[in-house]
C-alpha cells in the first residue's frame, strides 16, 4: 500500500535553513507529481509546493516562493522540501501529499506529517 | 491574491444534512477548478472525500456527495453521523500550477 513518510522536522531559530524529506513506498514514484501542504498549529492547511513526476516543472505558493525549495531523487523514492530563510509563520506541520495519476487535480495520498517550529 | 472561502462553522443534527460551501473572492467555481474535498481530526493528517467535484474517493461512504452550486463548489453529507465532526477543506486548481485550499469548516455534530 501507498506510504508517505515524512522526517526532517524539528526547532530552528528564525533565518536559518532546514530541510525536509518525504519518503515514498507501495508506488511508483517516478511516474508522479508530489506536493507539500503545511499546517500551522491550530490552523488551516496552505498548499506551498508542487514538483512534476520528473523534475522539470515546479511551483509554489507565494508566500514561499523564493525561500523554499521543493525537489525530488527518484532513485531515492524521496521528496525533500528545502526551506531557507525560515520564518515564525512557516511554524506548522508539513506533510506531503502524492498527486493523483488521473489528471484531475487532487492529493490522493497524504503522510503523517512531520512538525517544523521556527523560534528564537 | 485568490482567496478561497469556506463557512468558519456549520451545525447540523445527527441524520440531518448540511452542504458546505466553497468559493472563490473573486470569481465562480467551476468544474475547471476541479474542487476537492479532505475530511481532517484534530492530529490526523487530512483523508480524501471528494475529488473533480463529485467523484467519491475509495471507501467514502455515500452520504458524501460534491456539487456545483450556483458560483461555488458544496459538499454534501447527507445524513450525518457523529463521527463526522471534523473540519472540511476544500481545494481549486488554479490552472497555473498553483493550488488553493479554503480556510476549512469545522463540522459540529449535535
């Protein structure tokens, strides 16, 4: 069965740099686009990045663009999330989410998440 | 910006039935947005309900139903039961590469 686990998470003081990794099991990771979705704590979730099933294409979220990083080794099975330039407001829970094979625009499998809380 | 709107907060009776809503700040929703829907527990990771409007994910129940309503997208739950009490998020494609999630409806079972 399709598992997502997310790992990374963790304190770090605001300005610095932390990366996540997501890794991937019970599919073929390579023939899919993945997503990280966050959530702060008592919050909503926030779509921050997506990666094509090869690489080439990616987009994110406006209040991370420039910052984070989203990018993949399918050698690896493995989705990573670099974040640079950490903020108060990127403290949440990061999952990643698998993209749906059919075309049609949704997250079909989610991780358990992994927490990134961003303190002085 | 888009801003993609949900109701904070929705009650309904158990065996009842509640829509909830989402929509767009500037804008209709369309099919084109392809909505989808995630049921989430406080600490759980979110699961999917609906996806491309009205297509029930593997295992929902059919008391979940998505539509179109007038400009925005609705889910359904259709006598409801108490473990449905949870938040509802919903989702649009923005056809850029850019997803947006609504800021969820908590969902209140009594």
């Amino acid at each position: 069965q399709v598992q997502l686990v997310e790992s990374g998470g963790g304190v770090v003081q605001p300005g610095r740099s932390l990366r996540l990794s997501c890794a991937a099991s019970g599919f073929t990771f390579s023939s899919y686009g993945m997503h990280w979705v966050r959530q702060p704590p008592g919050k909503g979730l926030e779509w921050v990045a997506v990666i094509s099933f090869d690489g080439s294409n990616k987009y994110s979220a406006d209040s991370v663009k420039g910052r984070f990083i989203i990018s993949r080794d399918n050698s690896k099975n493995t989705l990573y999330l670099q974040m640079n330039s950490l903020r108060i407001e990127d403290t949440a829970v990061y999952y990643c989410a698998k993209r749906d094979g059919s075309g049609l625009y949704w997250f079909d499998y989610w991780g358990q998440g992994t927490l990134v809380t961003v303190s002085s | 910006q888009t801003v993609v709107t949900q109701e904070p907060s929705f009650s309904v009776s158990p065996g009842g039935t509640v829509t909830l809503t989402c929509g767009l700040s500037s804008g209709s929703v369309s099919t084109t947005h392809y909505p989808s829907w995630y049921q989430q527990t406080p600490g759980q990771a979110p699961r999917t309900l609906i996806y491309s409007t009205n297509t029930r994910s593997s295992g929902v129940p059919d008391r979940f139903s998505g539509s179109i309503l007038g400009n925005k997208a609705a889910l359904t739950i259709t006598g409801a039961q108490a473990d449905d009490e949870s938040d509802y998020y919903c989702v649009l494609y923005m056809r850029s590469g850019i997803w947006v999630f609504g800021g969820g409806t908590k969902l209140t079972v009594l």
